[in-house]
C-alpha cells in the first residue's frame, strides 16, 4: 500500500510567481463597478427562479439591468479616454 502524502510544496511552490501584477490589479479596479453592477443584476434574477416574478421584481430587474448597461458604457468611454492621444474621447 503506497501512503498518501500531500503535495503543498509542489502545489504551493510557485506562489510567488502567480501573484497578480499591478496593471492586472489596476484593470479589476477599474472594472469592478460593472462586476458590482453585474453581481446585482444576477441578485434580481435569482430571486425570480423559483416564483412568478411581481411587479416590484420586474423593477428590480430593470433598475439593475440600466446599472450593469451604464457601468459598461462608463468603463468603455474611459477605456476609450485613456487610449486616445490627447485624452479626447
């Protein structure tokens, strides 16, 4: 019988290297209104699987979806900011 041992220092070896960087740091910063935006919208959807949606949760609904569209569009227009020479959009 062969024993079981754990693999951490295999596993874990690399840790270091697999940290994320700062730009990738930067970019999850930037995009985290529209995750929060997203994360929101799913809320709203999730709470209508298991019943017929009211009124109040068709709202919700729509409230949330505007939030994700207008995170999106904020964080394309500044996306697009950046990249253009000059800073216009």
């Amino acid at each position: 019988m062969n024993p079981i041992v754990t693999v951490q220092e295999a596993v874990t070896a690399f840790a270091d290297f697999m940290e994320p960087t700062d730009a990738e740091l930067n970019a999850i910063e930037r995009e985290m209104p529209v995750i929060l935006a997203d994360v929101d919208l799913l809320d709203a959807y999730i709470v209508t699987l298991d019943r017929t949606p009211t009124e109040l949760d068709d709202r919700r609904t729509r409230r949330a979806r505007r939030r994700a569209l207008t995170a999106r569009v904020a964080e394309i227009n500044q996306t697009a900011a950046a990249s253009l020479p000059g800073g216009a959009a």
